[in-house]
C-alpha cells in the first residue's frame, strides 16, 4: 500500500473571500494593508463679501465635534483628530480611509472682528465666518464739495 498525500484544489473550492481578496489586489494593487494615520492638509477656499470673509474648508466624512477650532492672538487653528475602527464583528479586507489628522492655521489681520468668528458645518464642508471690522467695510461713495 502506498500513501499519497493529496492537497486540494483551491481553484476546484474558491472561498468567497479568497476570490474577492484575489479580484481586489488584482484591481487596486497589492493586499490589504491596515491604513496608518493619514496627515494631510485639506482643501481650502477663502471668499471675501462685503461685510466678511468666508473660509471654507473641504472635510467630508466628518462630524461637527471632530473639529477644534482655536483662536488666539490673530492666528485661528482648525484642527481634526479622527480615529476609525471597523465593528463588532467586522474584518476590514481592504482599508483606504480611515484615521487622520489635519491641522490649518491662519494669520487673521485687524480687518477681522475676532471676538464674532462663527463656524458652521454642513455636506462635508466647514465654513469660518469672519466678520470685517466696521473700518474696514466699504463705505459708499460721497462727493467732495470743493471750496
């Protein structure tokens, strides 16, 4: 009698995953990775109207309290810590996004009223109204009397 032994023929039994992890590193690359902290620095567009300026921060994905915003002595900071886990009884086969960090600090002139700086975050977008100080609204056109 002879022994023999027999492997089995995994592309005869394919697991679900097994392909799926297979077709993913096929289209995306190599294998899943955990995702390590992401640094990086979002977005930003800076509107000026007439009475204010308007910083608008591109950051989708996010809750209103994974924002600090800090001002103090004219430089506003806007900073984001969020950590990411998958679920009680989850196994992430492949992560992209996840956990990151930013930070933006801008230097505010004495243009700005900073004792009335709001913010406000709707559809992944954080908005920083910065109110202009009366001085440095526009004023309107008057004429000049010449004597």
């Amino acid at each position: 009698m002879t022994l023999v032994t027999v492997k089995p023929n995994r592309t005869a039994f394919p697991s679900l995953f097994t392909d799926f992890d297979r077709v993913v590193n096929e289209v995306f690359g190599a294998a899943h990775q955990p995702v390590a902290t992401r640094t990086f620095k979002p977005a930003v567009n800076v509107l000026e109207r007439e009475d204010d300026f308007v910083l608008q921060v591109a950051a989708p994905g996010l809750q209103k309290s994974d924002f600090e915003i800090e001002l103090d002595k004219g430089l506003l900071t806007i900073k984001v810590e969020r950590d990411w886990s998958a679920g009680e009884g989850e196994t992430v086969k492949r992560q992209e996004f996840g956990n990151y960090r930013f930070q933006r600090s801008f230097r505010l002139g004495k243009l700005i009223d900073t004792e009335n700086v709001e913010a406000i975050y709707e559809q992944g977008v954080l908005h920083v109204n910065l109110p202009k100080r009366e001085e440095a609204k526009p004023k309107p056109a008057r004429k000049i009397e010449i004597a």
